[in-house]
C-alpha cells in the first residue's frame, strides 16, 4: 500500500503543480485578454473618431463644392454682364458718332444760314503741313531727309453782297470754328425793315 500511497501523493503533487501552472496560466491569460479588451475598445474607439471625422470631411467637401457651384453660376452671371455692357458701350459709340456728324453738319448749315441773312462769318481752319528737305550726301548715297511738321490756323471770312435789298443781320458776325465746331456770334444784327 505504500506504494499506492506513494504514487498517489506522487500523483497529487503533479496535479497540484499541474494545476497551479494552469491557474498561473489562466490568470496570465485573463490579463491578455483584458489588455487585449482595452486594445480593441481604444482602436474602436479611434475608428468611431475617425469614422465621424470622415464624415465631417464630407460634410465639408460638399459645401466647398457647393460654393465652387455658385461661384461659377456668379462668374458666369459677370461675364454676361461685362459682355452686355461691351455690346451696349458699343452701341452708345455708334450713337454718339452718328450725333457727333450730325452736330457739325448742322454747325455748318447754321453759319451758311446767319451769312444767307446777311451776317458776316469768319471760318477758324487749322491744317496741318509738312515740309520735306532732302540734302545730298555724297555720290551713290541716298539723301539725306529732314521733314518739320507745323501746324498753320487760318481763318476765312465769308459776306454776302445783297443788291436789291438789306440783309437782316448785317453788323451781326458769325465766327464758325472747325475744332469745337461752335458758332459764335458777335455784334447786335442792324435790323433794316
């Protein structure tokens, strides 16, 4: 008996060991697990956080596409105003043009009309003339050229002669100038009835 007493201590003790490295294991085991717990709580953690900063980034990239949309309709929108406004400043260049000539043909309608009724006129022109001197260098040479460009202002009366009557306006004169096309009168018109 002895001996099975002896097999049976034997026996307990590797139990009693066995089971002390499997208490000692699982315990290590339940410290893995649980460092492994918060591990896998952290990085969920950090996903949800990332999770929501995505959608923030979303949320963000579609109100900056949002207003990239709207600031193209507005440029788009400018563009058709700026060419709007280029067709129309056109049309007002025509316009005053048109209104420009007819001024000066009515200037010079005017002045032949005051000098029909018998005032004098005298016609401010100014134009523009240009001299050319050329001087010889040497044989074959071309000449050499010096051209002056002044500017000379002459003025033209205008009167007409009524034989069988008196003109209206004589004493009246009418000055007419080509480069503001105004008509200035001067004098008191010596009325004759």
């Amino acid at each position: 008996m002895r001996r099975y007493d002896q097999a049976i201590n034997n026996a307990g003790r590797v139990i009693s060991t066995s089971s002390h490295e499997i208490a000692t294991t699982v315990q290590q085991q339940e410290r893995a697990i649980a460092g492994q717990a918060i591990s896998v709580n952290q990085t969920t953690s950090t996903i949800e956080e990332l999770g929501a900063s995505s959608h923030q980034s979303a949320e963000q990239a579609t109100a900056s596409a949002a207003n990239a949309r709207q600031a193209l309709v507005l440029a788009e929108e400018g563009t058709k105003a700026v060419h709007q406004t280029i067709r129309g400043m056109s049309t007002l260049k025509d316009k005053v043009e048109a209104i420009a000539q007819a001024i000066i043909r009515l200037s010079g309608v005017a002045l032949n009309f005051l000098v029909g009724m018998g005032a004098e006129s005298a016609v401010s022109r100014e134009r523009t003339i240009t001299s050319v001197n050329a001087v010889p260098v040497g044989g074959s040479a071309a000449p050499a050229t010096q051209t002056q460009t002044s500017t000379e202002t002459r003025i033209e009366l205008q009167r007409i002669e009524f034989q069988d009557s008196t003109p209206l306006l004589r004493g009246l004169q009418a000055l007419g100038d080509e480069r503001t096309n105004a008509i200035t009168l001067i004098g008191t018109p010596k009325l004759k009835l």
